[in-house]
C-alpha cells in the first residue's frame, strides 16, 4: 500500500465562480461532487463553448455566499445506501430541485433566494450591459474541464516562498487539498496517468494538469487582484498548478482520509 498524504480539506461550490463551502464529508460521483457547480449563470456576452459569467468578468461573485436550505438533503444521494451497497453500484440519484436550493448571502450581508431577479441585477452591477445573464441549473457539477480537482498543500506553500507572500488555498477553489507525507511541491503533477485512492472506497484517475487562468489571481475575500501569483505559475510552473481527475468508483470521501497512489 503506497500511501501518499490524507484529505487535509473538501470543497464544493454550489454556484460557480460564488464562494465554496468547506465540507467535512462529499460523495464523488462519475458527473463530479455532489451539488457542487448545481447553478451558475449564463452571459449572453460569453462564448457559446462557455457561457457562463465568472470572475474574470465579475470580481464581486466570489464574495456572495452560497448556501442550501436543506443541508442535510444536499449532503448525498438520496439513494446513498443503494448506490454504495449493490455492486458495482447504481446511479446516484439527486433530491428533488426543491431540496436543493440555495439561498445566497451578499456581501452586504442580506440574503436572497437563487432565483430573485435582484440578485441578477447586483451581479450585473458595475460590468458591461453586453452581459445579460440568464440562470442555470444542472444535477450534474458545471465544471471547467473535467469533474473533480485536486491540489496539494505543498504546491501551495511552494508558490507562497516563490512569490514571497503567503498564498491562500482557496483560490485555486480546488475540489480536495492534500497534505502530502513528504514535502515536495507539485509533486501531484506525477500523478498524470495514474490513480488515487480516497479514504476506503473513491478511485480517482488524474487526467491532466490544472491550467491556471486569472481567476487564482483574485483574492477570495475582497475579489482584489494579485497578478504576481498567475505570473509565477505561469513562468515556473507553464501555467499549470495542481490536477484534475475522474471518478472510477464513487462513494463519500472524507476528511482525514488516506490518499493511496496506484498503479
């Protein structure tokens, strides 16, 4: 058994480019993490090969908080138990949109349901009239590329001597951080074509290395810029920080969990 590190942290995002929640528990499934990426909002400036308004365009959006009403029903699949128990398993199946929703705190610190017109116009609030935003919806994670991301915290804490400033993880708005055994930076780049296993269950394959655009560059936080960070990825690292993988066997990833290289 070659384990590797264990889950230092699990996120998800419930509407892209908002704010992630930490989690202390995720089912990883084929289509991505449960209720991660479940809305997000469609520009009519955007390309047609990715439509959605994020914060390349919108700074503003990482500072409104998402959050489900039912964070008990947004935890698993309703059918956790079935799927997990009948080999090789069944499709997850995802509670019903009302169970499902989300209410999202501003940063003004008022909160408004997912589907209030005002929320479209706050988002609207100091860009382009070009970008007329629509809602969407989708059981299925709207990620970038592939279904689930994976970073190390020592490819963090590399970056954070590179650039000689403490670099925060949440930027990278990575699905799982990893505390490697050893202390090796970027050391999941060698991951590439092979798989992981999470915790008792989860094999993950890693697919490809996670190409960086100016989105680590905006502070969590107050959505300011840091271009330093992008730079140095871009010119130590070509543009490249972490990995991004899919799942092979689904099931709940927890924190604390091993994390096992095979292959």
């Amino acid at each position: 058994m070659n384990i590797i590190g264990t889950v230092e942290s699990l996120w998800r995002y419930p509407v892209k480019s908002m704010r992630g929640e930490e989690l202390g528990e995720m089912f990883a499934g084929f289509s991505g993490v449960y209720g991660d990426r479940l809305f997000a909002f469609r520009s009519s400036a955007s390309p047609k090969g990715f439509p959605y308004l994020t914060g390349r365009e919108q700074r503003q959006m990482l500072r409104f908080r998402p959050r489900f009403r039912h964070p008990d029903k947004a935890a698993a699949p309703v059918n956790l138990t079935e799927a997990e128990s009948i080999a090789p398993g069944v499709n997850p199946a995802y509670a019903d949109p009302a169970d499902l929703m989300l209410d999202v705190e501003t940063p003004a610190g008022n909160t408004v349901a997912i589907d209030d017109p005002a929320l479209i116009d706050m988002l609207r609030d100091g860009i382009d009239d070009k970008h007329q935003l629509t809602l969407l919806r989708s059981d299925r994670a709207m990620t970038d590329c592939r279904p689930l991301s994976l970073l190390t915290l020592q490819s963090v804490r590399q970056l954070s001597e590179e650039i000689g400033t403490t670099v925060d993880k949440r930027r990278f708005r990575a699905n799982i951080y990893v505390e490697l055994t050893s202390g090796e930076g970027f050391a999941e780049d060698r991951f590439v074509g092979r798989s992981l296993r999470i915790g008792s269950k989860v094999i993950l394959s890693i697919l490809e290395r996670d190409p960086r655009c100016m989105m680590i560059t905006l502070d969590p936080d107050t959505g300011e810029k840091a271009p330093a960070l992008l730079k140095k990825v871009a010119q130590a690292h070509s543009g490249m920080a972490g990995v991004y993988g899919a799942v092979l066997a689904e099931g709940m990833v927890r924190k604390s969990d091993s994390v096992e290289l095979l292959d």
